[in-house]
C-alpha cells in the first residue's frame, strides 16, 4: 500500500474486505463483468492496463472514484460499507437504488436531499441501521437472481455473488459495528 497516501481507518477497512472478495487479476469470458484487476474493471477505465495495474494505484482509484465520489465516509458507517462495496460490484446507480429502496424514498439512483436526510435520519439507531443493512442486502440479491434469470449464462456465478453478500454482512457486523480489529 501507498505509504505516501494517508487514508481514513474505515476506508482501509472497507478497502481491505474490498480486495480480498475481488482478488487479482481475472478475465473469464464467460464473466459479464469483463477484464478486472483488484476488481477495478476495463469497461470503467478503458484507457488503463488493467493487467498491470497496481494495489496502491487500485487503492487510490477506490478511495477517489468510489470511497468519495460517493460520499461513504460521510454515512453511517454500515451504510457507507455496504454503499461502498455496491458501488464496486455494480453501476453506481444501481447501487444507490438499492439503498433508496431499502429506506423508502424515491428512486432514481442519485445520492440528494432525499435519500441523504433518510439515512441521517436515524444514523444513531443501531437497530434500524441493520434493518436497513439487511433490506438493502435483500434488495442487491433479488438483483443478482434477476440477473441470472434474464442472462442464464450468468447463472454460473450467482452462488459466489450471494456469499458476497454473506461474507459482507459478516464484516459489517464484525469490523464496522463492533469495531473489531
């Protein structure tokens, strides 16, 4: 990692998680997604070698075009984790969508007004924090079964996207709620 580059705890965190579902270098032809590296993908930055792309330079692409584009680090932290690793596995407005579903308010995959009061709203309360959690992780599996169903050549990786799903609530639960180390 870059130690020239400070970033804040709870992105590295999330970043970390991030890079341990996404791995290395992949470009499976049968994978809709096409060519990534540390899930950094070719169709989002065209003018890249994605092969020769490094860690710190995926790290730094994370923290500018996902982790603060997206304001993650301005949420709840269990929002802007699951925020975060949704906007890394899908279109950036799909993956609002599913928050704006989960919290009830209008549906146009922009973060605004709306959307930002109703997660404030109750960032404080734990509880309504992981029924929100858990909605919206509903609502990216209900996704990825579409997916499935309308492309069935996909279907193929719908079990290693729903552990995805898994294994993110779990570092929530561990790392972001509770803080563990």
């Amino acid at each position: 990692m870059d130690t020239n580059k400070t970033y804040p705890e709870l992105f590295l965190k999330a970043v970390n998680h991030v890079l341990k579902i996404e791995g290395g270098y992949v470009d499976d032809p049968n994978d809709a997604g096409g060519e990534t590296n540390y899930g950094i993908s070719k169709r989002q930055y065209p003018h890249l070698n994605i092969r020769l792309l490094t860690l710190d330079d995926a790290i730094a692409l994370y923290f500018r075009d996902y982790w603060q584009a997206y304001g993650c680090g301005d949420l709840p932290p269990v929002i802007g984790c699951f925020l975060f690793d949704s906007v890394v596995n899908h279109r950036p407005k799909t993956a609002i969508k599913f928050l704006q579903c989960a919290y009830r308010v209008e549906v146009d995959g922009v973060i605004g007004d709306e959307t930002l009061g109703a997660i404030r709203r109750f960032a404080n309360n734990e509880d309504y924090l992981t029924n929100k959690l858990t909605l919206s992780l509903a609502y990216r599996a209900d996704f990825y079964h579409d997916l499935a169903v309308e492309n069935p050549s996909q279907e193929r990786f719908i079990m290693g996207w729903m552990r995805r799903l898994f294994v993110l609530q779990q570092f929530i639960n561990t790392e972001v709620t509770h803080g563990a180390d």
